[in-house]
C-alpha cells in the first residue's frame, strides 16, 4: 500500500495495538465488548455481546493467534449456550445470563450466523457442536420473515441502533439477512435482493408484483431528499430518511447494491462525511429533538441528542466495514486513506480505541477499549490485500 512513512507507521502501529486489544479483552467464555473497569463494569460492558463477539470473530480467525482464534469459537458457544427456547441468540450474555432486550436484538442472530460460517470457512475446532443451534437461529429468524416479501420485519430499537425509531422492514437488518441467506445458501435469496433494492431505494421502473409491498414502495418513494442513498426502515406509516451509514455500507459491501448503484451509494456518503474528524458518522442527518421521529428514549441518559450515539455520532466500528466497502468497489486510494483515518481515531488518547466520537467537534465518548473498533480495523487492513466479503 502506496503510504507515507508516517502514514504507514501508524496503521503498523494500530495492528499491534488492536490484537494486543483483543487478546486484553478475552475471556475463556469469549470477548468482553470493551476493556475492563469500573466505568465497563457499571454500564455493562463486561460482557460477551452477541453481535459485537460475531463482528470480533471474523477478525480474530483470520489472525493467526491460535488464542484469538480459539476464542472466537468460545465466544459464539457461550451465546450458543444461552440460546433461547425459539432459537434466539441473546443481546449479551454476563454473570446474570443471557438477555434479549426491551424488545429483542435480531441482529445479535444475524450476525452469529454470519461468524460462523466465517469460522467453518477456516475450519476452526469446535464448531460441529453449533450444527443444532444454527439450525434454530436459521428456524427463527424464518419466523420473521415476511412470506411474500421475504425480507425480515422488527419491532423499534431491536437491532444495533437500539436507540433509534427504525421498525418494520430495516435497511441494516436486511442487507445481515441477505448474506446470512447467501451463506447458508437458503431459499429466495434473489426475492430477498429484489425487494430490498425495491422497497429501501424506491422508483417508478421498478414496481413489485405484490400489491402489499408495491403500496409500502408507493408511499416510501415520495419526496425523498436522499435519492442516492438506501430508506434506513420503511412501514406503513414511515420511513428512514436520516441516511443510515452503516446499513448502506453493508449493502453496498454484501452485494445489494452493485454496478452504478453501489458507485453512488459510496460517493453519496463520502460526501455527506465530508466533515467529519473520522470514519463514519452513523448517519448522514441527525434526528433533531422537534422531529416526528424523535422518542422519548433517544433522550435518556441525554445520549442520543444530534450528532451523538446512533443519531450521528463517529464509530470507528463502522468505519471499518467502510474501508472494506471501498476496497471491494474498487476505490482503492479513498480505501487507503480512510484507513489511516480510522487508525487515528484508535490512536486518541494513546490508543483507546473509544466507542464513538461527536459527530460535529470529533470529541472521544462512550466506552474505551472497545473490541469491536480492533476487529473492524483488522478487517479493514485485511481488506486492502483480499476480498473478504
């Protein structure tokens, strides 16, 4: 990779501290979702995450550490263990047990499924004993599949923005569910890519069949201000129009989008980032406190205001995922780039590694030592030398 020396010290310098990250934060029943401390035990943090322990998965068995990867198959059996009855896989699981939260985490399962055939893919020990939970997880999450549209539905604040009103069909959610379908080579996967490029990036040449879905995309194409990029939820009664970063990411990075469609999603949150002191803002335009989507949840802790936490904050988990994206589109030089960006943001405060950053002034908050913000820049460094996804 063509860096300066500087440049390319620093992203040396962010791989050995990220695997010296992972390897802090394991524990034989899996990774912690950040470093311990009082601040991690207080919020929760101690804990072995379903959605962040499958995201640290991917980059732990491609390390070449036999510890990381060992404990990337420990991670994804102890939520295994803790699997509910109908096959769910929990949000987290610490010394209480497992738990789903206020209204469940579907993409804890969607994202365990994906780690998983990841993990069989390398033909890591361990794994024939989650034949039987897959199965369950698989079951499950059919049963949240709309029959005839054959993309998942959610109730609000279930997935990893668990503080935003996105419900009914989800753009993240779905775009983690096309690549589960692809991976575990299930059937309507085509339907499934059809009517996600439908419904969440809604014109008038390309009309569905099914009059249900052909009236949600008759409403959700209405007005739009962001035609470029990807509705973040559309139901019956409303749509996502904040410009969600990290699902388009993923549909750009897992397929959904390809061709010219794909070129014009990246370009457009480049654009929309422009700003930003790091990669990625979560969304490209925060959900001010007057607007009709606003809840009364997005306020508690006085976290979710504009440009914080989910509602436009900086995660550099995110922006792992959209180093990876570039690369795989071919944009290479903005590829590099961006992750020496993200390297940076590791970097602040001698290498905490923070959960997320102010969106508008670039201030470090959340939890440090976060494990997921290591993966994302290995996978992202990976990513510039092969394909990964």
């Amino acid at each position: 990779m063509a860096y300066r020396q500087d440049n390319a010290a620093l992203v040396e310098d962010c791989e050995r501290e990220a695997l010296a990250l992972l390897r802090e934060n394991l524990t034989p029943d899996g990774i912690l979702a950040a470093g311990r401390g009082t601040a991690a035990r207080t919020r929760g943090y101690e804990r072995v995450f379903g959605r962040d322990a499958a995201v640290c998965a991917l980059a732990m068995a491609l390390s070449g550490d036999r510890t990381l990867e060992r404990g990337a198959v420990a991670g994804l059996a102890t939520l295994a263990e803790h699997q509910a009855e109908n096959g769910e896989i929990p949000k987290y699981v610490g010394p209480e047990g497992g738990d789903f939260w206020y209204v469940g985490c579907i993409d804890a399962s969607l994202w365990w499924l994906i780690a998983l055939a990841w993990l069989r893919r390398r033909d890591l020990y361990g794994l024939r004993r989650l034949s039987a939970p897959a199965g369950r997880v698989l079951h499950w999450l059919r049963c949240q599949e709309h029959p005839r549209i054959a993309l998942l539905a959610q109730n609000e604040a279930s997935d990893w923005a668990d503080i935003m009103p996105r419900s009914g069909f989800v753009l993240y959610s779905n775009a983690l569910w096309y690549r589960v379908k692809r991976l575990y080579a299930l059937p309507d996967a085509e339907a499934t890519r059809r009517h996600f490029n439908q419904l969440f990036h809604p014109s008038d040449r390309d009309l569905p069949e099914y009059r249900r879905l052909r009236l949600l995309v008759h409403y959700a194409r209405r007005r739009r201000r962001h035609a470029e990029l990807y509705l973040s939820y559309v139901n019956l009664g409303a749509r996502g129009e904040e410009g969600d970063a990290f699902g388009n990411v993923l549909a750009a990075l897992f397929g959904l989008a390809d061709g010219g469609r794909r070129a014009a999603v990246l370009r457009a949150l480049h654009r929309a980032q422009g700003f930003a002191a790091y990669p990625l803002r979560s969304v490209c335009e925060p959900i001010p406190r007057h607007d009709l989507r606003w809840r009364p949840y997005m306020g508690r802790h006085r976290q979710n205001y504009e440009h914080q936490y989910h509602n436009g904050g900086i995660w550099p988990m995110i922006g792992g995922f959209w180093v990876a994206a570039l690369a795989a589109a071919g944009m290479r030089k903005l590829a590099e780039t961006e992750l020496v960006r993200l390297a940076r943001a590791n970097a602040v405060n001698g290498w905490e590694f923070n959960e997320w950053f102010h969106g508008l002034t670039g201030k470090p908050c959340g939890m440090p030592r976060q494990s997921w913000n290591a993966a994302a820049f290995l996978l992202a460094r990976r990513s510039l030398e092969a394909r990964l996804f």
